[in-house]
C-alpha cells in the first residue's frame, strides 16, 4: 500500500511561478526515503503538502490511499494524526515544559498521563533530554530543541514520520544516534522521509532519496559501493517496478561513503513496548 502518492503534482506560492512541477511519486508503506536538494529547492514546501499544511495548486494527492480533495474534514484530521512532523524551525510551544511538549500528541488524543508517562520521560532520556525535562523550549539550545521536536513527532508512533533537517542543529555523533531513532521505528514498519541539504548525511546511510532540483523530482539510488544498500534497493525496484534506467545512470554521482553506522538491536527499543 502507498502511504503517500503525488499525481502531476504542482505548487506555486501566490502569483509567483510554480516552484514544483509536476511532481510524480509515491511512498510505500514502510519505506524509508531522503528528500535532497538545495537550500529553497522546495523541501518544505513539498513536505508541505504531505502534512495537509499546504494545497497544491494542480495536480492530485492520496494519502493512505484517499484521494485528500474528497475527504471531509474530519477524515483529514484523523490522516493528520497518522503522520509525526519533525517541523525545520522545531515550533515547540514556549507554555509547556519539554516533557508537556513531548506529551502533547499523546495527551490531545485523551490518554491517560499514567499509561504513557514512563515512555515519554524514556524517549527524553534516550535522545538525551533527560535533564532537561522541566525546562522551557527557550531556555535551550538549538541541538536539544531540535531533540525535542523529534521525540514530540515519533512518541504517538505515528504512520509516517516526516522530519525536516532533523539533524540540522546536533554533532555529528548525535545526528547518527537520532537516525538511529528513525532506523528503528523504521524496522518497526513506519514509513520515514526526511528532508535534508545535508550531502554527508544521505550519503551515509542505504536509502534512495528523492532529488529536488528546478521544480522537478527525480528518484536517486543509494550511495555507490554501498552493496548492502544496492541489495536493498534492488529488492525495493522488484517490489515498486518502477526504478529506471536514469538511476544507474546517477550511481556515478555518490563515491563518497561516511563511516555506516551500526544499529545496535535493543538501543533505540524505546519505541517497540
Ligand atoms: N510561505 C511562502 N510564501 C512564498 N514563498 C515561499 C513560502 N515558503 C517558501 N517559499 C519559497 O519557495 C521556495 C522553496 O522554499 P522551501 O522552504 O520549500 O525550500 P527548502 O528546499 O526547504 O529550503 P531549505 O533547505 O533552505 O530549508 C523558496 O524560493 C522560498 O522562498
Ligand atoms: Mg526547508
């Protein structure tokens, strides 16, 4: 099943001209893909459209397979809750403690603060915010309000996770435990998509990425060398039957791989109780 699919998707802001054209593809469920291209290529924006944020302006959208343009409002915000936003500027609200930041999905949805308290403080233990729980978003620095945003976005274990240059404010060491974070929830089956400028992050890890570039998408294989991930891949084009000549063609491009990391089985099982 498709998670999300893009149909002839266009986007322009205003009158301006259309800064995404005819955006074709789809997201399986389970899948985990990045989204590159250049600062203001239209990361966000398509990301956008995917969390119900922005209409596109032509073209059609499923999400779960509905069609979104004939779903009443109340389906759309029950699709809504199935998708976790990491959002590139955090937007933690400043009235409410980390751990309340963090609870929020959770407490909105009516469950009791008894059945998911020890979760939450343990995912804030995990990505490091542990110390931190009491404190307003303000009164920290960028790497851990990013953290924040990112325990906020998977703690309802949603559908999908769209996270938006989710490493962009931590060292190197924590972007590597954070994907890990994603590369758990993924085994778990969550679809994942996240947006990135970041060439040293995609090239370190085995997923294909979607490339912006002038309005228009393309799909891009995993990084050459990389043979686990070409298997992967390749399981991925047998399934989809849809990756293209135009793929291998790309593999050239990506010689550069950083030191992969290892899952350890167990460390991010936060997320599987
Ligand atoms: N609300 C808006 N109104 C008008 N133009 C916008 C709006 N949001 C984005 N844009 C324009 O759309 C283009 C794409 O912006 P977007 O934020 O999607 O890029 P991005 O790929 O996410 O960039 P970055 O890597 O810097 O986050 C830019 O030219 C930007 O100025
Ligand atoms: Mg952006």
């Amino acid at each position: 099943m498709h998670i999300v699919s893009f149909e002839n998707v266009e986007l322009a802001y205003g009158d301006s001209p259309p800064i995404l054209r005819d955006i074709n593809f789809t997201l399986r469920q389970g899948s985990f893909h990045f989204l590159t291209g250049s600062s203001g290529a239209g990361k966000t924006s398509l990301l956008r459209i995917i969390f119900l944020a922005k209409r596109p302006t032509k073209g059609r959208v499923l999400l779960f397979g509905d069609h979104i343009d004939t779903l009443p409002r109340r389906a759309l915000s029950n699709i809504r809750r199935k998708i976790g936003v990491v959002f590139q500027e955090f937007r933690l609200l400043e009235h409410l403690s980390i751990y309340e930041n963090t609870a929020l999905p959770l407490r909105v949805t009516g469950q009791k603060e008894a059945h998911y308290r020890a979760n939450v403080l343990e995912l804030l233990d995990w990505v490091g915010l542990g110390h931190c729980l009491d404190a307003t978003p303000s009164t920290l620095s960028g790497g851990e309000q990013q953290r924040a945003a990112i325990a906020r976005a998977v703690v309802s274990q949603p559908q999908i996770i769209i996270a938006d240059e989710p490493t962009g404010n931590v060292d190197t060491q924590m972007g590597k435990r954070l994907m890990r974070l994603f590369i758990e929830l993924n085994k778990l089956g969550t679809t994942i998509l996240i947006a990135t400028h970041d060439q040293h992050l995609w090239q370190a890890f085995d997923y294909p990425r979607l490339h912006l570039e002038a309005g228009t998408l393309s799909r891009k294989p995993v990084a050459k060398g990389n043979e686990k991930g070409r298997k992967n891949e390749k399981g991925r084009k047998n399934e989809e039957g849809r990756e293209n000549e135009e793929g291998r063609e790309n593999e050239n491009e990506q010689t550069n791989k950083a030191d992969e990391i290892q899952v350890q089985q167990g460390e991010t099982n936060i997320k599987a109780g």
